[in-house]
C-alpha cells in the first residue's frame, strides 16, 4: 500500500514551493481590492450597459494576475492579446461552423495556435474562446460581444497596474531586460542569456517563468552554494596587524596620491573622526579627472591638476571629499561577517576597484580588492588538494 501515496505524490502533486504567508496574505488581499477596482471602472466605462457585465474568464484572469503578477502569463501582451485574439476567434467558429461538439474543439485550438503564435499565452483566453462561441451561437450581436471583452480588458488591465504597484515588494508590469544586456553585478555572468536561449531550445516546451527570473535564481543558487562550500567571511582576509591606509575628506588630493603610490593600492577608504567610512578614492578617479595637455603628456597634466590653487577659490577638486565615490553614489561596503561571495558579486560588477569592510559599528577594518579574492580562492583550492592527496 505504501507505493500508492509514493505514486500519488510523484505524478498528481505538484513539486511547486508553497506561497509564503505573507504572500498568501498579499495575494488574497491584491485580488479582493483588484476585482473591486475592476467591476468599478467597468460600471464608469463610457459603454452600453448591456457591455458592461463582468465576463466569466476575467475571473481566472484574476488569479493570475494577483497571485502569479511576476509571471509570464500574466504580463500586459499576454493577457491583451490572449483575450483579444480569442475573443473574435471564438465567435466566428460560433457562427460558421455548424452546431456540435467541434465548434468548442476548434475555437480553443484556433485560439492556442494563434496566441502562441503571436506569444501572448493567457490561460484564460481558452475560456474566452468558449465564452464568445456560446454566445455567437445564442444570437449575441458581434459588436456588443467584443465591446464587453474589450471593456473587461481595459478594467482588469487598470486595476491590476493600481493594486499590484501599490502593493509592497511588487512591481507591475515585470519588464523583460533586453538578452543582450549584461547584468550589472556579473562581469563576465555565470549563466548568460544565450545559454539560457540555447536550453529553452533544447527543452521545446513552454514554461511559466521569466527568463531573467532564471538567471536570476540560478545564480542565487550559485551563490548558496559558493557560501556553502567556502563558507570564509569578509573578516577572515583582513590581517588584524596590517592597519589599511586611508585618508579623511579634508586630505589634499596630493597626499592622497602620494599615499596611494606608496601603499601600492587602486583605491582608499574615505574615513570621519570615528573611522566611519563616508568614501572612497580610486586611482580611476584621478584619472577621469584630468585632461592631458595639447602635448598629451598625461604626466604633466597630472601634476598640474595635484598641485595647490593660490588662489581661494578653485575650479577644480583640492581635497578628496571633492572628488570621493560617495554611498548616495551607489558605493557599497560590506560587514566582517558577509559572506565572501557578497564582496565577489560586487567587485565582479566592475563599478568599484576594492570593497571596504566595516565591523558591527560602520567602522573600517580593512580593504580588499579582486587580487585578495582571487588570493583567498587559490589558498582554499591549494587546501583541498592537499586534502584530496593525503
């Protein structure tokens, strides 16, 4: 008796992680208010009345449009263009095909052809098929038909892009980023559109996600799994007795320079009084501010950008709160306690040369940079080699 419910599990439940409270909660309360809204700008719709009765698939339409708003089923093209491409294919297999069980079978097959074809799958457009079928072979005129599903359209499109963005954590439409674009904190990514492309390809079968959702829970995945297998954290790098250079806002970016050459480093911490850090200073920074010269010596107009202004006022940076990468700015900093795979997925965007790490009060511990990465990565694979071979 035991392999049955074994069965059952494997083949009729599905393998799908539940919803959170929360988000049930979310969900629940999206589709309450939604479906209000909804019925509301129907009744104030500039339509005939008879045009204004909620149509039945409006109501699948609703649960995927607040418990599924990230779905790929439930983005504007999918749900405009499946109702209103079924809609009118419903009604005429309503009219010209004679009465029997093939009017149903043909305007749902017409639909989902024509809806994949045009990539605007939308579960209930099948529905909708039916729905203007039935109605086509009840004698319904064509245009109070396709006014009513065209104002269901437009309420439900309204309500759903007022409840979903006002609500916390959602964001309607999702928006797609372009498959050519590079995502930001990835340089070069782990997994890239192309190859995601490629195995969409290879699967041949539709499925209910966003492609950059993919792409997305692959490398949290990756991630999860870099945390668990290396599991140092940022702390673990910093030598405690080699204190890290860094300079203050009001230091002259002369000195900054200077220390920057002495120290051998691609970037300082900006510090206040309590060794806060409020910035950082990179050598790509000097070097976005100069200009050679006609002569295009890139030294000399170094050094005359580094040298004081006698005068009081000054077009030009004199100290490195001037000219420093601010938070506000989009620098980040990472905790003694994070993980190193947080500072590699920030240094791997390519927006800043070196992380600072801070301790529990925001105060500077030390600075690393992608060579102490990289460092830290060959010790641990020379370690487990040396594991293996014992």
């Amino acid at each position: 008796m035991s392999a049955l419910p074994s069965l059952l599990r494997r083949y009729l439940v599905s393998d799908a992680p539940p919803l959170s409270r929360a988000e049930r909660w979310r969900s629940t309360l999206a589709g309450f208010a939604g479906l209000l809204l909804f019925e509301g700008v129907l009744f104030v719709l500039p339509v005939a009345p008879d045009e204004k009765h909620v149509l039945a698939p409006l109501g699948a339409t609703s649960v995927i449009l607040f418990a599924l708003p990230h779905s790929p089923l439930a983005q504007p093209w999918s749900v405009i263009g499946g109702l209103l491409i079924a809609a009118p294919v419903g009604y005429a297999c309503g009219c010209w095909l004679p009465a029997g069980p093939w009017v149903m079978a043909c305007a749902l097959a017409a639909s989902l052809w024509l809806t994949a074809w045009a990539r605007c799958i939308h579960p209930p457009a099948g529905a909708m098929a039916l729905t203007m079928a039935a109605a086509a072979s009840q004698g319904l005129s064509f245009e109070v038909s396709m006014f009513s599903v065209l104002a269901n359209t437009i309420a439900i499109m309204i309500a759903v892009m007022v409840v979903n963005n006002g609500v916390p954590g959602r964001r309607y439409p999702q928006g797609t980023p372009p498959a050519a674009q590079v995502r930001e904190h990835l340089s070069p990514p782990a997994l890239s559109h192309r190859d995601l492309a490629a195995a969409l390809g290879e699967i041949d079968s539709f499925l209910d996600v966003r492609e950059d959702d993919l792409v997305d829970l692959y490398e949290r995945t990756l991630r999860r799994a870099f945390e668990r297998m290396h599991g140092v954290r940022c702390g673990d790098l910093i030598e405690p007795d080699t204190p890290s250079p860094m300079v203050e806002f009001a230091t002259p970016l002369s000195e900054a320079w200077l220390l920057m050459r002495r120290a051998a480093v691609d970037a300082l911490p900006v510090v206040d009084r309590s060794r806060r850090v409020i910035g950082m200073l990179a050598l790509e920074d000097f070097l976005r501010a100069v200009t050679p010269g006609t002569e295009g010596r890139l030294g000399t107009a170094m050094k005359a950008f580094l040298s004081a202004s006698p005068a009081s006022h000054s077009d030009k940076a004199e100290v490195v709160g001037q000219m420093m990468r601010e938070p506000r700015n989009g620098l980040k900093t990472v905790h003694t306690s994070d993980s190193v795979a947080a500072a590699a997925e920030l240094l791997a965007g390519r927006h800043q040369p070196a992380i600072a790490v801070v301790d529990t009060e925001n105060r500077l511990v030390g600075m690393l940079d992608r060579g102490d990465l990289v460092a830290a990565l060959y010790h641990r694979v020379q370690i487990a080699d040396a594991i293996a071979g014992a």
